[in-house]
C-alpha cells in the first residue's frame, strides 16, 4: 500500500511539474524529456533539500518557533529546482527542439521502416564502391584525376543497379545539360534504353495477375523476350485472340515497391538538405525532390498515362499532320501495371540509323518538320505537350510514319505560359531581344535584383547567335542556353516550363538522327512563325478582348460615379486619404510579439538586478537565526528573473524556426 502511495504521489507530483514548466517556457515543449527530467529532479530534490536544512540549520518541526520563515525557504528551494528544470528544458529546446527526434512510441513503430531504409543505404553505398565511386561519398572529396568519361560511366552502372528510382533519376539528370558537363549527359543518355530485361515468368506472373485471368484466353501469341526494357517496364509483341498485333508494356515486377522505398530515402535527403544547408534552400531541394517523387509515382500507375495518350493524341489530331501518330490503347486489356496498345510497326530512332538511309533527303526533311511542327504545336497551341522525346521513344515505320510511345511523362502548360513561350519564339524569329525579355518576364518568376537592361543585352547576343545560325550546336541549344541565362540572372522557373524548355532541347537529338543536313535554325523559325500567327488571329485576338471587357464591364461602370465622387470632394475640400499603417493583423501580430519580448526581457534584468544587489547588501532583519531577509528577497527575485529570461530564449529560438517555416511555405508555395 506504502508502494502504491508513492507511485501515485510521484505521478501526480512529476504531472503538474511537467504543466508547470510547460507554461513558464510557453511553448509546447515534448512531453517524453518533461517527465525525464522532472524525475531527475524528483530524485535529487529530496536530498537537496534535507542538505538545505542542515546548512542554513532550518528548523523543519511543525511546531517550530519559525514555521512560516522555514516554509517559505523550503518553497523558494523547491521553486529554485523547478527552475533548474526550466534551464535543462531550455537548453534542449536550444539544442534539440521538440519534434527533431521521434517520440518513443514513433521510434517504436518506425522501427521496421528504420531498419529497411538503413539496410537500403547499406546497398547504395555498396553499390557505389564495387563501381569505384566510394571516394565520391566522403565529404572531404574535393577533386579527382580520374577522366569525367570513366566517371560518368562509372555513375551510370551503379546508377543501373541501383534500380528503378536511381535510373529515372539518372534519366531526369541526362536531361539537364546545364547543370552536368557533356559526358556526364551523353553516359546518363544510355539509360533511356540500355537496361536489362526482369525475368520472363515474373513478368508473367504479373501479367495474370492484372488480366485477372491465364494470359493464354487473352493472347493468341506474346513472346517472352521484351523488344526494349526501360527502367519502370518492358515490351512485349503480342498478338491477340482476335488477331489484333499489340504491344503489351508491363511493370517490372519489383519495380513499384523499390521505388516507394527508395522516394522515401530521396525525399528524407531533400529535406534534410533544405534544413541543414544554405544551398538547399536557396534552390527548394526539398520542393525538387517532392515534385521528381510525384512525377514518379504518376509513372508508376499506367491509368495516368492512358490520359496522357488520350490528350497528347488529340493535340497531334489538331496540329494536322498526319506522318506523327501516337498509338491507341486497349483500354479494356489494361490497368494500373500494364498497356496493351496498337502495335506500331518499325524501330525507334536511336536504333534506326541504316534504317532511315533508305528514304530520300525529301523524306526525312519532311519527316523531321512534321515532327517539329508537332512538338511546337503541343507546347504553344493545347499545351499537353510529350515531356519526354528521346531517340528510344520515337518510332519510324517503312512508310515513313513517326510514332510517340511512352507517354508516362506529359507536361501541362496554362494559356499565359503558352503565350509567353509563343511570344518568345515570335521574338527570337525577329531578334527582337526587348520583346523576348518581356516574353521571358510574363513566362518566369523573377528575382529581387534583376538587372533588366544586362538581361536584355544577354538575350540580344544569344538571339543573334542562334537566329543568325552562327550556332555549330543547333537551334535546340538555344533553349538550353536561354535555361542557363535564366538561371544566372536568378529566374525561378515554374517546373513544367523547364519540362517544356528541356522536351524542345531534346528533340535535337532525334532531328538530328532523322535528318542529319537539315537546317534546325530556320526551320524552328519557320514553324514557330506559324504557329504564333494562328494563335494570335484577329478572331483570337478579338475574343480575348471581349473576355477582358466582360470581366472589366462593372468596373467601367461605376467609374463615372466614382470620378464625379472625388472631383466634388477636391471641389469642397473634403478628399482626405486614409493610411492604417498597421491594418494588418499580421503586423499587429509581429509589433506585439516584439513588446511583449522587450519587456519580459526588461523584467527579467530588473529582477536579477535586483536580486544581485539584495543578496549582496549587509544587514537587514532575520528570516531565521542565520538566514537574511534581504538575501531571501534577492534569490526570489532571481528566481523570477531567471525564468523570465529562460521563456524569452526559448520563445526567440522558437519564433525564429516558426518564421523560417513560414518563409519555407511561402517560397515553396
């Protein structure tokens, strides 16, 4: 009973000590180190206060001569353990706030999950060193003698067998020729095909199990060796029961569960890179991290990419050129995991080399402007455009047909960015620099130190490179040039207009193959001409003028009254204008929170002020037979000083996380 007593005693005792301290700091302090050290104080205090009394030779009887003064030395002891609390709280929530590790209980159940993802870093790191790229992980490494072309290789093996999640990220890569020197992007280019295949019966298995029923009663003949492997799926040549030839793209059997697993470890680093250093949040890693993660996921589930062929087909149906197809689906034969779609006879282009030197200079010239009309169509007229147009996912047929395969990645562009990117072809067309650098100020976001006449000086120069076709590197460079110019001068640039700048940067690659000696520079200018002129018509433009009259009709009129409103108060003398400087209620928030600071922070110098001076004085009356009043005065005076200076700590380190938060929000918002 004795026990029990105790126990329920030390709960009640260490709950309202936890509350207490909870409120002095005013902040939502964890509840797991409260109750650890209000134990640690719970221990210590007894004897801390017995060792009390017998220096100050307290008499602690209840009938004593001197109750109350003892009483009172024993509450200002104890109030001076609670604030000892109050410092080691402080301190952590300085040093370790309060949501930066897990609880004990999240720790518990994350348990499984911790040891996954420590067993998957194990295998990267693994994976690294048998390909050479060990030294590359210390964070001392400054520099190596070792050619970029062996690297680069080197990155695209332990890329390959890292699995699904590394190889897009290393297809996303291949991608930005502005951020990663040439060899870099030619290596990491391999990996849009060059993967191996997942074993046949696994991919069968799989097959099944989305059929929902034996592949037998669905296909008349599938062969089992894919026709091209990627790093999500495979393609297999079917035929069907009906005699229909298909091709049937299916997930790799693994594929969804690793890439789950390794967008998690991606997404950790992003955030703790935004955390923890200046350049992952000047650049949003951890924005850029979430947008690759859900552009992933999007990939991984084929009902979106149905869409994609759905829109991007009917875009093509608009531009009016017959020669580029995308395939249609079999809706009913497909899920979430596998496409069953129209087979399409030929190769892709990567592969098709000898193949295409079987048509004529004509041919190809007009193969490769049929595809480039398509390409612009889609970016500046339905704004569904394919994000995506490597060599490997654009096939040639022997009656020279071009198709579009893997739409698992398909930008979106609104009317005002389609316009602006319109706007800005119209100008590069002109060598117009001035328009272009309007076109490129409605399209991005700019930065807070702009330069405007240097921008429009870099845009002039980049336009006569490349309008004049002094460029040795092609038109499609200009993009990537005009992405590197954006960058230097600060530009934030919305994610599916770098989708649209990097898809119309690598299509040259695929012209290029198609038609080797065509000029890319006049005939980009030529199609882009084209299509500006069809999207900014009379008829255009007269409905886009009727709509802004529209929204701007009830402001049109009641502007009459308004205007005979002020000029009769200018006529009397009675326009006055009305400035609330602090109408905001976030400002208000801002200047209270600075108050209260400053005298909290007032109060606290005062009390430990004077709290010093009384502690030091001489004299005074007795509390008790060897302790002063004076220095009781003092250190109750400290006490209160010494906490209020605590809470102004914690709450500035709180407010300072608080508003870096908010800032976070509103950058990546």
């Amino acid at each position: 009973m004795d026990f029990l007593a105790y126990a329920l005693a030390t709960v009640v005792n260490v709950a309202v000590v936890a509350v207490v301290t909870r409120r002095l700091l005013g902040v939502p302090v964890g509840w797991p180190r409260t109750i650890i050290v209000s134990l640690t104080m719970l221990s210590v205090g007894t004897g801390l206060l017995n060792w009390i009394s017998t220096a100050l030779n307290l008499d602690m009887r209840p009938t004593g001569p001197s109750v109350a003064a003892t009483g009172a030395i024993v509450i200002l002891a104890t109030a001076w353990l609670l604030a000892a609390q109050v410092m080691v709280l402080a301190i952590l929530e300085a040093m370790v706030p309060t949501g930066t590790l897990p609880g004990p209980f999240s720790l518990l159940r994350s348990l499984p999950a911790r040891r996954r993802r420590a067993a998957r870093y194990t295998a990267i790191v693994r994976i690294a060193a048998s390909h050479g790229l060990g030294a590359y992980l210390r964070p001392t490494r400054t520099g190596t003698d070792v050619p970029d072309s062996k690297v680069a290789r080197s990155l695209r093996e332990a890329l390959t067998d890292g699995g699904v999640t590394f190889i897009k990220l290393g297809q996303m890569l291949s991608s930005r020729p502005d951020l990663l020197p040439e060899a870099y992007v030619r290596e990491l280019s391999e990996l849009q095909s060059n993967v191996p295949p997942a074993e046949w019966p696994r991919v069968r298995a799989v097959l099944e199990r989305e059929l929902d029923q034996p592949i037998d009663e669905v296909f008349e003949h599938i062969e089992d060796v894919p026709v091209a492997a990627a790093s999500v799926a495979q393609v297999h040549v079917a035929r069907l029961v009906g005699g229909q030839e298909v091709v049937v793209k299916v997930q790799r059997p693994d594929a969804r569960r690793q890439a789950l697993a390794d967008l998690d470890i991606v997404l950790r680093l992003g955030a703790w890179l935004e955390r923890r250093t200046s350049w992952g949040r000047r650049l949003g890693v951890e924005s850029l991290a979430k947008g690759f993660a859900r552009s992933l996921e999007e990939e991984l589930d084929y009902r979106v990419e149905l869409g994609n062929m759905r829109a991007v087909a009917e875009g093509v149906s608009h531009a009016s050129r017959p020669r580029v197809q995308v395939p249609r689906a079999r809706e009913d034969l497909s899920s979430s995991r596998v496409i069953v779609m129209e087979r399409m006879q030929g190769r892709s282009v990567s592969t098709a080399q000898e193949f295409l030197g079987g048509f004529s200079a004509v041919e190809r010239r007009a193969m490769a402007e049929d595809l480039l009309g398509v390409v612009l169509h889609q970016v500046v007229v339905t704004g569904v455009f394919h994000a995506d147009l490597h060599p490997g996912n654009i096939f040639v047929s022997e009656e020279g047909q071009l198709g579009l395969l893997d739409l698992g990645a398909v930008g979106r562009l609104d009317r005002g960015a389609r316009t602006s990117i319109g706007l800005l072809l119209a100008a590069v067309d002109r060598q117009d620099s001035l328009a272009a650098a309007d076109a490129l100020l409605d399209l991005l976001d700019r930065g807070d130190y702009l330069d405007d006449r240097r921008l429009e000086r870099e845009i002039g120069q980049l336009i006569l490179r490349h309008g004049s076709g002094l460029s040795p590197t092609g038109s499609a460079a200009l993009f990537v040039d005009l992405f590197r110019l954006v960058l230097d001068h600060g530009f934030a640039v919305p994610s599916q207009v770098a989708a649209a700048f990097r898809a119309l940067g690598s299509l040259e690659g695929s012209l290029r193959i198609i038609c080797p000696g065509m000029d890319l520079v006049e005939a980009a200018r030529q199609q882009g001409r084209g299509l500006v002129t069809h999207t900014v018509t009379p008829a255009a433009a007269r409905e886009t003028l009727e709509a802004q009259l529209a929204s701007l009709l009830p402001v049109i009129q009641r502007l009459p009254r308004r205007i005979n409103k002020i000029t009769e108060d200018i006529e009397a003398g009675r326009l006055t204008v009305n400035v609330r400087a602090l109408n905001d209620l976030r400002d208000r928030a801002f200047i209270t929170g600075i108050v209260h600071q400053f005298v909290m922070t007032a109060l606290a110098a005062a009390c430990v002020l004077g709290g010093i001076l009384l502690v030091a004085s001489e004299g005074g009356p007795m509390m008790t037979e060897t302790v002063p009043l004076n220095a009781f005065l003092g250190f109750t005076l400290l006490f209160f000083g010494f906490v209020l200076g605590s809470r102004v700590l914690v709450l500035i380190f709180h407010q300072h996380r608080t508003t870096a938060a908010a800032l976070h929000s509103e950058w990546t918002g």
